[in-house]
C-alpha cells in the first residue's frame, strides 16, 4: 500500500519527466516498471488524439504530384486539349463535375492562353491558371483532381443516422428508502417509497424542433 501511494504521489512529476524523455531517473528512484510503461502509453495516447486528423494517402499522393515541374506553352489551346495535356503531363486523373459544364457549357472549347516561364512552373500554379481563365476552380476529391465552380469546393454532405431511443423513453424516479428514528416502535424505521414518474419523454415533434433550433444557429452566435 506504502509502495503504492508514493507512486501515486509522484505521477505528476514522472509523467513530466516521461513526456520529455527523462525515464532513467524515474527508474533510478524505484518506481515500477509496469507505472512507467501504463504512463508512457497514455502519454503517447493522448498525443495521437491532440493530432490533426490524417491525410489520406491518396490526396498525399495527387499533392506530391502537383508540385512537379511542368514546362508549356498554350496559345489560344482548347480547354478540352489542356486538359489532356495536364492530365498525361501529370500522370493524374483531371475531371470537371456537372457543376462546371453547367456554368460553362462551352468549356471544352473555351481557349487558354499562357505561357510558363524559362524555369517552368508547378502543376498547382498551372492548374490555378488555367482555372482562372475559365472562372472555374479545382479540388482533390475522390482520388482526382476535380474541376468544378466556387460552390463546388464545398464538401458533400454525408447522411449519418443516430439511435435516439433513449430520448423517446418514459424514465421513472426511483428515490431511496426513509430512515427515521422514533415513531411508532423502537429503533430505526424505514420507509420504503413507491418510484414515482419522472419528465414526459420527448416527442417526434419536440426532437425535431430540438434538430431544427441547432441547424438555424448562426457560427459564432448564442448556442445556449
């Protein structure tokens, strides 16, 4: 018990010592083996959760390539031949959503002038060209480079379904028995209460007005 209360005591300052690299000396002071390896994975947990989420590797990948060098020269090109150009030049799959061809419904043979200089340029800067010229943008998604509108960039939304059973369920107050002294015979008394009804349960309706209050909350405004 002793061996265990000096180790507690001295967690804050082994943790410290841990997360800098300094285990050595915790050994040397006879805390256990299993305490340093418990502290040094939780140490290591909490850090992977702190951590921005991960990139695919796929997007890794098409950022990679996009930073290659490219050398061109387009003078008065159809889109539709830059595109292929850029696409093989890359070794990358460039595609333009319904949402470009609708804005644009001449795309294909809308022409692209420009030139790159002397020491050539990255395919990014290219593509933000050439984009530009046509008043499009681009983005990653799905695996390629996807030529689309300024409404596009935004990310699809995602239907995910939630269990709110337990908000539709009818709880019941069960308090604990009375004690009392005295009364109507000797020692203790107790007095064991029957459970009583807690809060109605919530209905369809007053879910979906919950869902809909937190939908119309504007960023930054009053979410109490």
């Amino acid at each position: 018990m002793a061996r265990g209360a000096e180790a507690r005591r001295r967690l804050p300052a082994l943790e410290q010592e841990i997360s800098s690299g300094r285990c050595a000396g915790a050994r040397a002071r006879g805390v256990p083996g299993s305490l340093r390896r418990r502290l040094r994975e939780a140490q290591e947990g909490r850090g992977k959760g702190e951590r921005e989420e991960v990139e695919p590797a796929w997007r890794l990948a098409l950022g990679a390539k996009l930073q290659q060098t490219v050398h061109i020269r387009f003078d008065a090109v159809p889109f539709l031949e830059v595109r292929t150009f850029l696409q093989e030049a890359g070794h990358l799959l460039l595609m333009v959503d319904r949402a470009a061809l609708e804005a644009r419904p001449d795309l294909e043979e809308a022409v692209i002038t420009l030139t790159t200089p002397e020491e050539g340029m990255s395919l990014q800067s290219v593509l933000n060209l050439v984009t530009r010229q046509v008043g499009l943008k681009w983005t990653l998604r799905d695996e390629a480079v996807l030529v689309t509108t300024e409404e596009g960039l935004e990310e699809p939304d995602v239907l995910s379904s939630y269990d709110i059973q337990d908000l539709r369920m009818k709880l019941r107050d069960f308090p604990g028995p009375k004690l009392g002294l005295g009364g109507s015979g000797p020692g203790i008394q107790i007095e064991d209460p029957k459970g009583e009804d807690g809060p109605e349960a919530l209905s369809e309706e007053d879910i979906l007005e919950m869902i809909q209050g937190v939908l119309e909350k504007k960023p930054g405004g009053d979410r109490r």
